[in-house]
C-alpha cells in the first residue's frame, strides 16, 4: 500500500525514517530531497560545485605571481665580472664599442687588439685572461639558484684561467665552434686558430667533447689537445714550455678575495 503522504510505500517511507533523511528538523530541504532521490533511483547526486571565493582567486594568483618571481630571481646571477687588470683598454671593444677602461666590460663579445689585455673574475669562483687579439662571448654568470653554469665561448684567440685550486661550485664550459670542454679542474687554457681550437690542462681535469664525432676525451693535467679545422683526427700532446710558464702564472695569481 502507498502512503498518501509522499507516494511511497509504507516501507519505503518507514526506512527513509529510521535514517533520519525525512526529519525536517534533522535534515535540509535539499539534503532530503538528494536523499529521496538517491533511495529512489539507487544512485546520489553529485554534490554541487563550491564556488571559489575573490579571496581564494585571489591567493592562488599571489602565490603563482611569487613562484614566477623565484623562477626569474633564481636564474639571475647573484654576482659580476670585475675587472683585475687591463693593458691598453683602448684597443679593447665590449660589443662592439670602445671600452674606457673603467668599470667591467658589459656581458657579451669581447675584443682585444694585438698588444691589448684584459683579467677579470667572476666573484671568487673564476679568474679569465683574456690575451690580445682575441674574441671571447663573456657570459654573465651563473643563476644564483638555477641555470648554475657559465660558457666561455672562444672565437679566435687565446683565454687563460683558474679557479684558485677548488671547483666553484658551478659547470664552467669553455667552448669552440669545433669543440666543447666541462672544467673539473682548476687551471686551463683554451684557444682558436685559424687551423685549429686547443685545449690545455694544467691541473685538475677537463671532458672535452667533439663536435660532430661524438668523441669524449678525459684529459690529464699537463696535456693539450688539438681539434683540426679541416677534419684531421685530433691529437694530444703535453703542454709547450711556453703554456706551462703562462699556466703557472695565473694559477699562483690565485683568486682575489672580493673587495681587493
């Protein structure tokens, strides 16, 4: 028999009961009317969608606009290259355009005429020596939290470095149009021709790789090795007298203590 009262039998209705689903005072009107529906149909509604509050909008776009700002500070270097020393700035150009001398040479190419010379350091991780009649991207550093690693890419000319006797504590690559070499050392060479790229170890190690033959070298310190322009195989030799004294120049220069 139907209960008048809702058109459900007297069963249905005495179990909606014993759940408490029909109690006005236990039970909204929406609740009991989902319930209904639920024991009628043997399926439950999904609950409706909450509605994001302007409050909550508003928190999730702060909080996405601080991950952007980390993101960008984190890539930006915590530090600057700072000019040591520098021998007839006039025949020096930074991208292009005169150098004056004073203060460091903006990132980017570097040029130095035959007789020019110019030593910088990157904080107190790197000393360069950039000798004349060289082209040299200057790279602006590594991130302070991400991007850690800095390329020194060799046009022609000869670059000298070291870094002080200890890793700096980011990937230094120095890098030819014919090669490419990851530092694991501490002082090295690296210089282009119009025959060849060449890279020397003083002490420390260096992975150098080449382009286009898919062949990795580990050098060992007191070695050189020469990549060909015209296609030639590779070859590696100890270094000159001349690369030794020029080596052992910088490495005993060592690293400046900032604000020297």
């Amino acid at each position: 028999m139907n209960d008048e009262r809702n058109g459900m039998t007297r069963e249905e209705t005495a179990a909606l009961e014993a759940l408490s689903l029909l109690a006005p005072a236990r039970a909204e009107p929406e609740a009991r009317l989902r319930a209904r529906r639920a024991f009628l149909h043997g399926a439950e509604e999904a609950e409706p969608r909450r509605r994001r509050t302007p409050l909550t909008l508003w928190l999730g776009a702060l909080l996405g606009a601080a991950m952007v700002v980390l993101i960008l500070v984190g890539q930006l270097p915590s530090e600057s290259w700072r000019v040591l020393s520098s021998t007839a700035p006039e025949g020096i150009l930074a991208r292009g355009d005169a150098w004056s001398g004073e203060g460091a040479p903006p990132t980017g190419l570097i040029e130095t005429a035959v007789g020019s010379e110019l030593e910088l350091q990157w904080g107190e991780g790197l000393r360069l020596r950039i000798l004349g009649g060289s082209r040299v991207e200057l790279p602006r550093g590594p991130g302070r939290w991400l991007n850690r690693s800095m390329s020194l890419e060799v046009e022609a000319g000869e670059i000298f470095g070291t870094t002080g006797g200890a890793l700096p504590g980011y990937s230094v690559v120095l890098a030819t149009p014919e090669a490419q070499a990851t530092l694991t050392g501490t002082t090295f060479a690296a210089f282009r021709t119009d025959d060849y790229s060449c890279f020397c170890l003083y002490e420390g190690g260096l992975r150098v790789e080449i382009e286009g033959d898919g062949v990795t070298e580990h050098m060992d310190e007191g070695r050189r090795i020469f990549i060909y322009r015209d296609g030639r195989e590779y070859g590696m030799e100890p270094l000159s007298d001349m690369e030794v004294m020029k080596l052992q120049l910088i490495r005993d220069a060592g690293i400046e203590p900032a604000g020297d």
